[in-house]
C-alpha cells in the first residue's frame, strides 16, 4: 500500500510532465494514419474533420461528466480563443501542408524549433524563467529528436522528397503557429480556474471557425473537380473510419493531455515532452517489421537522458 500510495504521489507531482508524454504518444500513433489520409484529403479539411468529431466527443463528455460552464474572466476567455484560432486553425492545416510538401521527416526537424521558441516567449510575456539544467534537457531531447528524424532512410533518394520553399515556409508556420498557442493557453489556464476539459473545448471551437472561414474563402478558388473529388474520397466508410479513430486519439485525448501539460508544467518543458512523438513511432515500426538503425537507438537514447533530467529537476 505504501508503494502504491509512493507511485500515486508521483505521478502527482509530474501530472503536467506525464500528460506531456501522453499527447506525444498519441500523436505518433495518429501521425502513422494522417500520413495515408493526408494523400487523400487537403490538409484544409482533415483539419476541420478531426476538429468536428473532437468536439463532439468534448460535449458528450462534459455533459456525462456534469462540468458546468465555469466562471472565466474575458482576459483568459480571448487569450484561450487566440489560442486555438493560431494552434489549432493555423498550426495544424500548416503542419498537415508542410507534411504534403516534405515530408514527416523533415517537417519534424522545423518543429523542433517550436519548444525553444515556446520556451523564449514565455520567458519574455509570461516571466516564466526556467533554469541552466531545464534549458540543457529542453535542448537534448530537442537534439535526440532532431537526431532521429534526420536520418536518410534506406529506400530513399535525393529527390524522394523536395524541398521546397513553400513547404518550408508552411513547416515554419506551423513551429510559430504552435508556440505561440501553447504560450496563450498556458497564461490562460495559470490566471483562470478553467479545467482542461472546457480549455480543450473553447480553444478547438476557436480553432474550427478559423478553418470554416478558411474553407469558405478557399471555396470561391477552388476548382469544382477538387471539390467533387473530395467528397468522393469522403463517401468512404473505411475513411471516415479512420478519421473518427484518429480525430478520438489525437485531437479529443490528444489536446486534452496536452492543456493539461500546460496547466501543470511550464510552457517550455511541456512543448519540449509533446514534441517526443517520433520517440515512440520507433516501437511502432519495429512492431510492424521494419529495422531501426543503431543511430536511431541512439538519438531515442539522448532524448531520453533529456527527458530524465527534466523530470529530475521537478
């Protein structure tokens, strides 16, 4: 009982830290499926698809659970809203596009600087100072990532995946984008009594409009065939499938871990734990039959050593 009682004060103490490494996870399993989806659907729609079915899924929960609308201050409320317009709207349907354009691989690399930058800005609008030891564990996960995705796979060629300006440019406004999310929902949720659950809710709804605004003006260019062909590819039950799967691991619990990350933990550390998702897609493609290099091992096991030290440090 005493042991128990131990682990239980634990994961107590590292309740931010822990639902960090829970998002991550999630996300890696999701990114494996988005990556076949994102062939099929624009990134545009994917986007709004997931956010749809997440925030269904958040409804059914609040009312089963029986939260009431909680009293938040309109300070909290708007910077929650900028939140996941900017995360959610914008970081994502640019994440999904600098997929499109390079590739998972090289779309994680430019994530990386979404930690170091989440970390900087609340640091300058949230005096949120983190110490040498947390900055020298943010920056040897974010090497042991880096690490990890930048190794060329076997099958691959130069020109397997180009690097583009365009693509560049949507991976670096999907880093940004995300950041800047975390650091206003983190100053909403350290100046508010809200729950995660209900952050979840407000910060995917604004994130939602965002895109149906997008949608709308994307709909006056779009050409007729691209629309056709999209709702096609949506008439799939196998698709739609996928979609609610993904949209019930990544977007519903995926989110909700990662606002209570931020809830819990310092917006720097938090970003740096969720930003672990290749880590774990290593597992997943041993289980699926495929080799993973001794680099690989590697740079999953300097990550690690900079996820221990942030969690020493606690």
């Amino acid at each position: 009982m005493i042991f128990l009682a131990n682990i239980l004060i634990e994961i107590t103490n590292f309740k931010g830290e822990l639902a960090a490494l829970g998002a991550a996870f999630l996300w890696a399993i999701a990114s494996v499926v988005y990556g076949r989806l994102g062939r099929q659907i624009p990134p545009l729609e994917l986007n709004f698809l997931k956010g749809i079915v997440a925030i269904a899924l958040l409804i059914l929960t609040l009312l089963y659970s029986g939260q009431l609308l909680p009293e938040i201050n309109p300070t909290a409320l708007t910077l929650l809203l900028l939140s996941g317009g900017l995360g959610i709207g914008v970081g994502d349907t640019a994440y999904f596009s600098a997929i499109n354009y390079l590739g998972p691989r090289r779309t994680l690399i430019l994530e990386t600087l979404a930690p170091p930058l989440a970390a900087l800005l609340a640091l300058i609008f949230l005096q949120e100072k983190l110490s040498s030891a947390s900055w020298c564990g943010i920056l040897l996960t974010i090497l042991g990532v880096a690490w990890v995705v930048t190794e060329r796979l076997p099958n691959s060629t130069p020109n397997t995946t180009h690097l583009t300006v365009r693509g560049i440019s949507w991976g670096m406004l999907a880093a940004v984008s995300q950041a800047n999310g975390a650091v206003l929902s983190r100053a909403a949720l350290a100046q508010s009594s809200i729950s995660p659950l209900w952050s979840t809710l407000v910060r995917l709804g604004a994130g939602v409009l965002v895109l149906v605004l997008w949608l709308l003006l994307k709909g006056k260019q779009q050409k007729t065939a691209e629309s056709v062909s999209t709702l096609k590819i949506l008439q799939s039950w196998r698709v739609l499938g996928a979609i609610a799967l993904t949209s019930f691991f990544s977007t519903y619990l995926g989110i909700w871990l990662q606002q209570t990350s931020l809830k819990f933990a310092p917006v720097g550390i938090a970003q740096t734990l969720t930003s672990t998702s290749p880590l774990f897609v290593l597992p997943l493609v041993i289980l699926m039959g495929e080799t993973v290099s001794s680099r690989a091992i590697l740079g999953v096991l300097i990550a690690l050593g900079g996820v221990g030290l942030l969690f020493s440090l606690q």
